[in-house]
C-alpha cells in the first residue's frame, strides 16, 4: 500500500494533466487547473521541508561532533537569526508577529531582515559566484590546449565570441571595409551565435526533450520509481 | 606525458592576482571603447518602443544577487524604458530574491520618474514557487495564484489589475532569468501554449541554452544576453548606465583570458617538443 | 544614527567579500566562516519568504477568511503537513502521496510543453529552406543551421554504432556541437567577469568611493 497507491496517484494525475490539454472541458480542465493550485501550496511545504531538514542535518553534524562541526554551529545561528527577524519583525512589506519595526528602522533605516539582506546576504552571494571568475581564467590557462581537431573548433570559436562580446574586439576590426565587414568580430560572433551554437544547441535541446518526454512517460506508467525512495 | 608536461605550469594565484588588476585598473582609468549594438538587443528595444502607451506587460525578475552585475542594468533600463513609454508594469518573481531585486530596481527610479504610482503604474506581485506548473496556472487563473500583491493588498484593490485575469490582456512577457525556473519556462507556457509575445535577458550562462528559441516562430522575441546585452540597451535607450561603465573591464579580461589561453598553448606544444627531444 | 548602520552595512559587506575573496589564496576559517553565514542566511530567507509569499496569500489567508468557498484548499494543506512529515523516520512514507502528486503533475505538464517547444517547435524552426538567404554569408548560415541540428541529433542517437556513413555524419555532429560548446565557453566567461566587475564596483566605489557607483 505504501507503493502502489503512490503509483496509482502519479498515474492518473499524470494522465488527468495530459488529457485536458486535450479536453480543457470538465471535469479534466477544472481537475489539472486545481491540481496546478495545490502545486503551489505543497511546493510551499517542500521549501519549508527543505529548510527544515538543513536544520535538522547541521543539528546532527554537531551532536556528533562531525569534523569541522564548529562552523555548522554558525549555520544554524544565522538561520534562526534570519528566520527570527523576519517572523517577528516581518520584511520590507510585510508586518510580522511583532508588528512592523518601526522603532528599529526609524534607527536602522530598514527592518533587521532587510538589512541583513541588503548588507551581508546580498554581498555573500554575489561574491561566492564572482570567484569563478578567477576560477574560469585559470582553467582556460591549463585546459584550453588545441591538440585535436575538435579542440581546435571549440578554442576558435570560443575566442571568437569573446572577442565579439567586447568594445575592444569590435574596435579592432571596424575599420574593415563594407564588403567584408562580415568579417567584423561582433558579427562573426553574431554569426556563430545565430547559426551552428543555435545548430548545436538545438540538437542537445532535442535530445534533452526526447529524454524528458521518455522519463515523464516512465513515471507515469510506473516504470520508474526511484522517486518513493527505497522500500 | 600530457601529466608531465602540465605540471610545468604558473601557481594560479598569479593568474588570480593578475586577472583582479585586469579588471580593477579599468573600472578606475576609463578608456571608453564604442558599443555596438547586436540585432537581437535591437528587437527586444523595437518590442518596448512600439508598445502602446497604457498598455500593460508583466517583467519577470527571475535571479538573485549572484546574477545581479549582468540582468541588474537589463532590468533596470528595460523598466525606465517603460516608464518612459507610459507603459504599465507588472512584476512576478519566480525566485524569491527576485522580489527584492525588482523593489531595488523600482527605488532606484522612483526619482526619475515621481508620477508612476504603485497599484496604477507599477505593482510587484511577489515570489510564488513551482516553476513552470505555477506558470500554467497563471494562465489559466492570474488571480488565484497571485490574490495579493507583495504587500498584501488584495488584487481586486489594485487598479493596474483591471481586467488581468490571466495572460490575455498582457501585450508581452520580459524575463530576466538566470536559470531554472525562467526565461524557458516562460517560453514553453506563455508563448506555446498562451500564444503572448516573451522576451528577455538573460545571463552569458545561460543565453547560449536559450538561444534556439529565437527563431523564426518568435519563441523568444530578440534576447539580451549578459553584460554585454545589457550595456546594449542602455546605448539604445541612450542612458547609459552601470553596464556601459563595466564594459571596458569586460575587454580588458576578456584579452587577459585569450592571453592566458595563448601563454598555455604555447607552454603546451614547447614542453611537448622538449620531451620528444628528451625522449 | 541611520548613517552609521548604513556606513556600517557597507563596511560589513566588504569585510564579508574579502573573508570570500581569502579563498583565492587558500582555504581558511574567514571563508568557513563566511560561508556558513551565506547558507544560514539563504535557508532563512527562503523560509520566510515561503510563508509570506506563498502560505499565507495562498492558503491561511483564504481559509481563515472563507472557510466555506476554500474548504478545497484543506486537502493541499494536509497534503504539505504529509510531506513534512518526511522529517521524522517512522512516518517518512507518509510524504510518498505529496510527492507522487507533485510528480506525476510535474511529468503530465513536463510531457506535453516539452514535447511541443523543445521538440516539435525546434524541428519545425529547423525546417528552413537554407538557400532564401538574401546574401551569401546567411545561406551558408542557414545551411549550417540545418546539417548542425540533424547531425548533432545523429550524434545522440546511440543506440546504433558510429561507423560507416552514420559514424561520419555523427562525427560532423560533434564539430558542430564543439563550436556551440566554445562559443558556450566565451559566454560563460564573459558571465563570471561580469559578477567580478560587480564586485569591483561596491568595492571600489560604495565602499572606497574612488569610482562613482
């Protein structure tokens, strides 16, 4: 019963779905059209789900000491910190359990969870991406080697298009004269863009799309269960 | 062999420290290199310009502070664009921190432009979760998914949502996405199944992804991509702004990183040809 | 007052992108640090956020208001009750009909719009006659738009082997996707020089003022 009635859910939601794009008339229509709304509010509870169980894993580590548990302790300090700010003293728009802070922001200038996002959020995750920057430099450094055909296209093509995607790459070939300006570097860049990156892309895209039809029509059947977890 | 011949490589933290100059030195000396415009950039203007006044469209912010440098200015410009055109907005936000990405936009032009007003002009309709499921139910019924605006006032009390009761008065979807729940989303429910006009901007990351939508079906009308689709806008519009001041930083790099790709291809065959010697 | 908390915000948003910007030269306790703070945080403001944007608007605001027309919303309630109780152990499986909705309505909606968009669509855009071009350079470009899509979707199609005339035009496939995956590489480059030019401006200019912001 703890399998085969989740099976027979995913079945006939999944099929109720895919019959009232063919029949939007009732009851198909007002069934998916429901079902879409309940998605909303379970999705809801899957984030609150999520968040909880991060609680609940860095609760574990500590307890058991896990190596570097010292640092989890700050996780879940922060996490309470957000959490606590912005239930009791809500959000930019919205009042929480004590009310709207008002007494806080006429000194803060904003609500302690407005200004934890504004001023170390904002910051700590604009940063922790802005990294890969180095990190992209230093690849290109040691992996960028043209030792094969193949290799050789994707290091043409991708210097190509960053020198197109710059004011200097289109300042180094503006002077070409206008039968050749398809030679200009924006529009060759343009071009590798527009036709065999589209080419390319379109093909994986595809391919992409056979897969995800394929595996949608293997949940729904009941072929594939891997989603209810091992028994 | 190739393990022998790469070990004979720089430290990367010189790599690091000359990639942070590179890019440090221009935003403080300006050189100033022209901008071009791209054609796609140019349909997505063309979009907005001929665009009713009073018309009302809905500006997806679907990104985080993690993309904010590259779809940040987009959305910026596109909505002064708007504003400008008397165009009325609507905003959604499939991630949450697109919520407060939109509010710093709006702020950011309330100055400029004191006679848009929040309920009649503009309004922010806040983060609801469930991607491409919650899309298709906006489609069907905006106003059960959306009953109130970010600040908790009922839709049937906001004036710009008259006679919005799911994608049929909207004259055109903008995304700004910077991954999944986005701008693919928007095409595969809003334009194929909806039949309304999207565009969008999106990151450098995900705009070669996204590219195969614009063709000649109009998945995708015109697409801004990056910082450089950004800094197109802004000289379409004729206000540039922070994408325009990054733009020769962006150069500088991109020569930094051609630089290091040339240094290690030639570090590579020399080596090669140093062990064959050897050998 | 105000001022202080601002210039303090700025300071404390600097002081968190070098602890960030420290990993560069090596792991340490500032970036440990740094980094468990952005994940505390990010949890915590999905949290809230999920309660303001979407539980309340969405289901205890219609409940507690009108019970009698909502009543429906009471089973997505239970529902989400259900999925949290994934949380304990013993009654982990409870969760399995939550998800099995969730799933089965993503596959039903996954089916139909990628089907349409991602196959039907891109074979009909594909479908172009590549010599209408008006120049030469755009008939080249169409044509390498049509043999690229069909010889990359070969190059996937596995479950033949690559030899012979198929083995060739799979091999055409694969410079076909190499050229999409190097322009990929120059667009990603430019996306992550752009998050540090973003990063380079709050320095340089709201913190140490030498550039305007």
């Amino acid at each position: 019963m703890k399998r085969k009635i989740p099976l027979v859910i995913t079945f006939i939601v999944g099929i109720v779905v895919i019959i009232s794009e063919f029949i939007p008339h009732k009851p198909f229509g007002r069934i998916s059209g429901e079902l879409e709304n309940w998605y909303l509010i379970i999705a809801g509870f899957a984030i609150i789900l999520g968040q909880m169980n991060l609680f609940k894993v860095n609760l574990f580590k500590i307890r058991y000491k896990q190596k570097n548990w010292q640092f989890y302790i700050i996780t879940l300090i922060s996490f309470i910190i957000m959490v606590s700010c912005g239930l009791f003293w809500g959000t930019e728009n919205n009042p929480g359990l004590f009310g709207n802070a008002e007494s806080i922001t006429s000194v803060v200038g904003s609500k302690p969870f407005d200004y934890l996002f504004d001023n170390i959020y904002q910051h700590l995750q604009a940063t922790m991406f802005s990294l890969l920057a180095f990190f992209i430099a230093s690849a290109a450094y040691r992996a960028f080697i043209a030792r094969t055909l193949e290799s050789n296209l994707l290091l043409i093509a991708a210097i190509l298009v960053m020198l197109g995607n710059t004011s200097l790459g289109s300042s180094l070939t503006c002077w070409l004269p206008e039968n050749l300006k398809f030679l200009h570097l924006p529009n060759i860049s343009s071009f590798i863009m527009k036709f065999p990156t589209t080419a390319g892309q379109r093909a994986i895209m595809i391919g992409a799309g056979l897969g995800i039809i394929g595996s949608s029509l293997r949940i729904i059947l009941g072929i594939e269960r891997s989603y209810l977890g091992g028994e | 062999m190739t393990e022998k011949i790469t070990r004979k490589q720089i430290d990367r933290r010189w790599i690091f420290l000359f990639m942070f100059i590179g890019v440090a030195l221009p935003l403080i000396f300006t050189i100033g290199f022209p901008i071009e415009t791209s054609e796609n950039s140019e349909i997505v203007y063309d979009l907005i310009d001929n665009t009713p006044s009073g018309s009302k469209v809905i500006l997806s912010f679907d990104y985080d502070p993690a993309s904010m440098p590259e779809l940040h200015p987009m959305a910026e410009a596109v909505m002064r664009h708007c504003f400008r055109k008397k165009i009325k907005v609507i905003v959604t936000a499939l991630w949450p921190m697109g919520v407060q990405m939109a509010e710093d936009t709006f702020s950011q032009l309330k100055a400029d432009f004191p006679d848009v007003s929040y309920g009649r002009d503009y309004v922010n309709m806040g983060f609801k979760a469930g991607g491409i499921v919650t899309l298709q139910a906006m489609g069907k019924n905006f106003r059960e998914v959306f009953p109130k605006d970010m600040n908790g006032t009922p839709i049937d009390e906001l004036p710009i949502m008259d006679g919005i009761n799911n994608f049929n008065n909207i004259n055109f979807i903008l995304a700004f996405s910077a991954g999944d729940p986005g701008i693919k989303q928007w095409v595969q429910i809003a334009h194929d199944t909806y039949g309304i006009t999207v565009s969008g901007g999106v990151t450098g990351v995900s705009a070669p992804a996204v590219i195969p939508y614009v063709n000649e079906q109009k998945q995708l009308t015109g697409l801004l991509a990056g910082l450089k689709g950004a800094a197109e806008y802004e000289r379409l519009t004729k206000e540039p702004g922070s994408a325009t001041k990054g733009m020769d930083a962006q150069s500088i790099a991109h020569m930094i990183i051609i630089l290091f790709i040339a240094i290690g291809n030639i570090n590579y065959w020399r080596n090669k040809a140093k062990e064959k010697r050897g050998a | 007052m105000e001022h202080f908390f601002s210039v303090l915000g700025i300071w404390l948003g600097a002081l968190f992108t070098f602890a960030i910007f420290s990993f560069l030269y090596k792991d340490n306790p500032f970036y440990k640090v740094a980094e468990q703070i952005f994940v505390g945080l990010s949890a915590g403001y999905w949290f809230v956020y999920t309660i303001f944007f979407i539980l309340i608007p969405n289901l205890f605001d219609p409940i507690s208001q009108d019970i009698g027309a909502n009543w429906i919303k009471l089973f997505p309630a239970a529902l989400g009750i259900m999925m949290l109780m994934r949380l304990i152990p013993k009654t982990e499986w409870v969760s399995r009909f939550p998800i099995a909705l969730i799933i089965g309505t993503t596959s039903g909606i996954f089916f139909l719009r990628y089907l349409k968009s991602d196959v039907i669509n891109q074979l009909t855009a594909t479908m172009i006659n590549p010599f209408a071009g008006s120049d030469p350079v755009t008939i080249i470009g169409q044509l390498m738009l049509v043999i690229g899509t069909i010889t990359g979707v070969i190059y996937f199609y596995f479950s033949k082997k690559h030899e012979g005339a198929f083995g060739v035009t799979a091999k055409i496939g694969i410079y076909f996707l190499m050229i999409s995956f190097g322009a990929a590489f120059g667009y990603t480059a430019m996306a992550r020089i752009s998050l540090l030019i973003g990063r380079l401006q709050f320095l340089l200019g709201d913190w140490l003022g030498i550039i305007s912001p």
